[in-house]
C-alpha cells in the first residue's frame, strides 16, 4: 500500500477544482495523475479500484509555498543544516539549491501536515545573486524524485540583508547603489557571454571557457527563468523592477512588503507578487509597513498575488492560516485560495501540472474535514502523485 496504487476514487466529495467549477461529485486517480472527475452521476467506482468516502469533505488542490527555504535551511539543526547563503561573495549565480535539499528535513513532514503538496525552496537573501531555487514536492526520499522544475528562478535581493551582511565585510555592497550596480554588471556579463557563445556556432576560436554562474544568468536573460527579487520595500520594488524593464528579462517580487504602497502600478507594469511572511514579527526597520492588508489590496488592483510563508520564518504547515488572515484583513476568500493554490503554479510556471483539480494533472490532492480557512480544519488525506501520503493507507480505514 506505500507504493502508488493503480487506481484511487475519491467520491461524494465537495469538490473545488480552483478553474471556476464546484460542485459534488468524485474524482478517478490512475498513476500518479487524475483521469477523470465528474459529478456523482457522471462518473462511478472502477471495480478495481481503492476508495476514498469524502461525503461531507472539501476537496481542494494540494496547496503551494510560493517561496519558502524547507530543506535547505533545516528544521532542528544549527550550522549543520544552514545552507542558505554562500556568504563568501555577493556575486553566486552559480549556486544550485538541489544540491544542498535534504528531503528529510522535518519542514516537508510539516508541510504535508498542513495540507502543502509543492513548494518553490531556494537560496536566501544574504546575497546579491544568491542562486536558483527549485519547485518541488513535499514527499519523497530523494530530492531528484521529487522535482517539479530546475531551476525554477534566480534568486536576487534587494534592501537591507546584502548591505548588512557585506557592509560588515567592509566590501560591495555597502548601499543599495551597490547592490543594483552588481546585479546590472552581473546581467551584463551574460550578455556579453551569450553573444560570444553566439560568435563560437560559426567561429570555434570564440566560443568562451564555460562559465557556470553566466550559464545561470544567460537563462534570465533568455527568459528561460524569471528573476527572483526579495524586495521589502517600494522603492526597491522599483529598483528591481528598473533592473528587470531594462534588461527585458521576467521577474518575481518576493516579499512585496510595501506593494500596497504602489499597487496600482504593479498591476500596470504586470508582475507578479509572492507576499509575505506575515505571520511574523517586524524584526528590522524594512518591515514596519507589514500588513495581513497588502495580498488583497494588491490583487484587488489587479496584481497576480501568491501567499508565502518563508519557512522557517512562519512554520510552512501555517500556510493556510496565512491565507486565512489575509481574508479576516479584507482580501477576498477566492483569491486567497488562488493565492496558494493556482496562482502560485502560474508564477512559478508549473500550473500544467499542479495547482488545480484537472484531467491530467499530478494527483496532488487534499480532503478536508471543512474549510482550511476554519481554525478547527483538519486535512484528513494528503495525496501526493497519487499517493496517499497523510495518514499512511493502513491507517486510514479506506476500503477495496
């Protein structure tokens, strides 16, 4: 029963398949991907098939953390899981997260607990460049099993951390001048490597010694991959923007702390936003303007908005609870679940295979006893590439 069983049904369930349609009905799992899903009258129990009775459930897409760090800067450990940051050098486009995500890492079992299938997991913000981050699922014992993009974006950071953390060294950067002046030389290297690669196809002498950080960046500025930008504060936001338009490349705000200072323009310039973490304290100055307000008052205006919680800022398994208290501070409850179910696969370029209920899509699967914005909500089966992976099948009384 560990392995992926060959045919799961899901019936009687309230079914909300995040693409507009509810309604209740059951859902036909083959694999690892959904075959079918219909209304009671539309669709019935395979023979061969285990059975889950979600009778007065909501069904939901498993959800996503837009940006979070789980398994790359482990739960329990000290410097022995901490590997976030390459603080050696501002400049580390180079640096892969794959290779430093222990899929034991505590963070995914709680993840799972709370209802979250997927995450996007990457560097942090100590660096100027800091390098890419991937999407992934929440389930499995090696990571390469459990990617769902890589790389997925290039992280790059704005405002206080890098200033603070090479400041201290004395060295670039010292000022946010410094910080945008690294990023543009960075993109202009790649340039300059992508036009010699270009020159090598008809004149072998050209072709440049293989450079593994300008490779990362040529993919940002062949719009293979977004940039994606820790920035707190508006003028940031703007700077990273600036960098973005000039360059012509694809960019993420993350964080996005003040956004509701500048949303009306944010929906004009088309980017989108990774809010958060909210559910947390205001621990350096960049943050006094944080507020449960800024997701909704951003997608009101039009800004395709994702809810993170920067695990382990704010514990990934309070996700929900996240989204929920963005609707108790006026976001609407439909965009808060986009926020972290579809939504969230738009802006990390995955929703062909997750983020709502769809034939043909991973079988990435939540039922709850009521809804997850409900303090007592429960998720009583997690499904994961059509496995059920919370609670184990021997536990959960599912008939044959």
């Amino acid at each position: 029963m560990n392995k992926v069983m060959k045919k799961l049904f899901i019936k009687n369930g309230q079914i909300k398949s995040m693409t507009g349609r509810e309604f209740v009905g059951n859902i036909l799992i083959e694999g690892t991907k959904i075959t079918a899903l219909g209304e009671n009258l539309e669709l019935e129990v395979p023979s061969d098939a285990v059975v889950i009775d979600a009778l007065g459930c909501l069904v939901l897409p498993g959800f996503i953390d837009a940006h979070c760090h789980v398994g790359i800067g482990e739960e329990i450990y000290r410097w022995e899981g901490e590997d976030l940051n390459e603080m050696t050098d501002p400049v580390t486009p180079d640096m892969r997260a794959i290779d430093g995500i222990n899929p034991e890492d505590e963070g995914f079992r709680d993840a799972r607990l709370g209802g979250v299938t997927a995450v996007f997991t990457g560097p942090g913000s100590g660096n100027v460049i800091g390098g890419t981050g991937v999407v992934m699922k929440t389930a499995g014992k090696i990571v390469d099993k459990m990617i769902v993009r890589d790389p997925a974006g290039l992280k790059v950071a704005f405002g206080e951390n890098p200033k603070m953390v090479y400041g201290e060294q004395k060295k670039m950067p010292m000022t946010r001048m410094g910080t945008a002046a690294l990023l543009r030389q960075a993109l202009v290297d790649a340039q300059v490597y992508g036009d010699k690669l270009n020159e090598g196809k008809t004149d072998p002498d050209k072709i440049p010694e293989r450079d593994l950080g300008l490779e990362a960046l040529l993919m940002v500025i062949n719009r293979q991959i977004p940039l994606r930008a820790h920035a707190h504060r508006a003028d940031d936001i703007m700077t990273a923007i600036r960098i973005a338009r000039e360059f012509k490349v694809d960019l993420v705000i993350e964080h996005c702390t003040e956004g509701h200072k500048i949303a009306e323009e944010l929906a004009e310039l088309g980017y989108p936003a990774v809010v958060g973490p909210l559910l947390t304290n205001r621990s350096k100055v960049e943050l006094k303007d944080k507020s449960f307000k800024t997701p909704g008052i951003l997608a009101k205006a039009g800004v395709k908005v994702a809810i993170m919680t920067d695990h382990s800022v704010t514990p990934i398994e309070q996700l929900p609870l996240c989204a929920a208290l963005a609707c108790k501070a006026g976001m609407d409850e439909e965009d808060a679940l986009r926020a972290i179910t579809i939504n969230s696969a738009e802006i990390l370029g995955v929703s062909d295979r997750i983020g709502s209920l769809e034939v043909g899509k991973d079988a990435d699967i939540v039922i709850w006893s009521e809804h997850p914005f409900i303090l007592t909500a429960r998720p009583l089966y997690v499904i994961i590439d059509g496995k059920i992976v919370n609670p184990e099948p021997t536990e959960a009384g599912i008939s044959q």
